[in-house]
C-alpha cells in the first residue's frame, strides 16, 4: 500500500467490511486511527497496517 491517505471508503475496501462499520468503529474508538481533513475523515495506511497487527488473531 502506498502513502497516500484512505477514505472512509477505500478503508472500508481494504479491510473488506461495511462503510457502516467504519463510522462506528470511529464513534467507539475501536478502529485505526482516522484525521479530520476539513469536512472528510481520513486514515494513514501505516497506522491502519500497525492496528490490523495489533488486533491478533481470530
């Protein structure tokens, strides 16, 4: 994955679960880390990478 930042909707795609469990990940706080970028949210690859790390395994 290059840096450029994730949307909403690309996290979503990479990660292969509903927009909808994004934003509530978000309002929880259970999910990576995500940015205010004016109107938008948007997420850091390598922080999303290190968060899938540090969930464990199923």
């Amino acid at each position: 994955m290059d840096n450029k930042l994730l949307s909403v909707d690309d996290l979503a795609g990479y990660l292969d679960v509903p927009v909808n469990t994004v934003y509530q990940w978000r309002k929880t706080g259970k999910g990576p880390k995500g940015y205010k970028i004016g109107k938008y949210v948007r997420y850091r690859p390598d922080e999303v990478d290190a968060w899938i790390s540090d969930q464990g395994t199923a």
